[in-house]
C-alpha cells in the first residue's frame, strides 16, 4: 500500500478548507438577509445625521447661545477653573486653559454634547414613532381582512382522502 503526500495532505486540510468555504457561504447567506442590510443603510445614516446635527448645534446653535450670553464666547469655550489649582491667571478660551495645565471643570462642551444627543434622540423616536403607526396601520389591515368562506384546499383534500378510505 503506497501512501501519497498529496494524500496525506488532502485528508489533513480538506476538513478545515471545507469548514471555510461553509462559513463563507453561512456569512454569506447572513450578510444578505435583509435585515443585516437595513442596518448597515441606517448606521451609515445615522452616522452622517450624527455630523449634520453636531455641526449645526457647534456652528448655528451654540454661537446664538454665546450671544444671548452677553460675552459672545463661544459656549464649547465655558469653563471654571477648579480653586485646587487656580493661578489667579485670566484665560481667554478653554484651549488656553488647557495649555497651561490648569485643571478645569469644561462644562461648556459638555452640555453642548447634551444638546447633540437630546436632538439626535428626539429624531431617532419620531421616525420610531412613525414606523410604529405604519406597522399598526398593516396590523389592522391584515386582522380586517375577511378569512375566506368555506373549507381550504387542505380540508377538501382531507375530506376526499376520508370519503375514499370510507368506500373501500
């Protein structure tokens, strides 16, 4: 009995090379399920409107609250200077603070990031909402529709089965 290489190879990786080729396919069959491809287009989306609304509360938003303010500071730009470390130095911006190595509480941006989720989560619940109602809407329709009179195929197929096992 002759034992190949190429045998012994074949019957060591073929397992394995078969096991791939079938978690390709399975990500495959997974990857094109229509619900994998909805969520992608809505991370992408949701991505994007994540920038529009950050760049319309930095640029639009903020800068009117600066005004309204009184010292046309841009909010993002509000911040205390902690007393543990206070060096009795005026800074102009919160960038300067910052490269002094003060220690400082940056209260500015953060509820300028506050303001960004609130916007983006009001948005996320109305489309939720709208879908809801959509998904109701189908709901009723589906549970209006009037079931069909008489037997289905099934039951008269039943039903012709039980006549003929009765006549023999």
């Amino acid at each position: 009995m002759v034992i190949s290489i190429k045998s012994v190879l074949y019957s060591l990786f073929l397992p394995q090379i078969v096991e791939k080729m079938s978690f390709i396919k399975d990500f495959k069959a997974f990857a094109m399920k229509g619900s994998v491809i909805d969520l992608a287009v809505g991370v992408i989306i949701g991505g994007a409107f994540g920038k529009i609304v950050t760049a319309m509360v930095d640029d639009v938003l903020m800068p009117l609250v600066g005004i309204f303010n009184g010292t046309g500071q841009l909010f993002a730009d509000k911040f205390v200077e902690l007393p543990i470390a206070a060096t009795g130095n005026k800074y102009r911006s919160l960038e300067e603070a910052k490269k002094a190595g003060v220690n400082v509480f940056a209260y500015g941006h953060f509820i300028q990031t506050v303001v960004d989720f609130f916007i983006i989560a009001f948005f996320v619940f109305m489309v939720i909402r709208v879908m809801s109602k959509l998904k109701r809407k189908e709901e009723e329709k589906n549970a209006a529709a009037p079931e069909p009179f008489g037997p289905s195929s099934t039951d008269k197929l039943l039903t012709e089965i039980r006549d003929l096992l009765k006549q023999k």
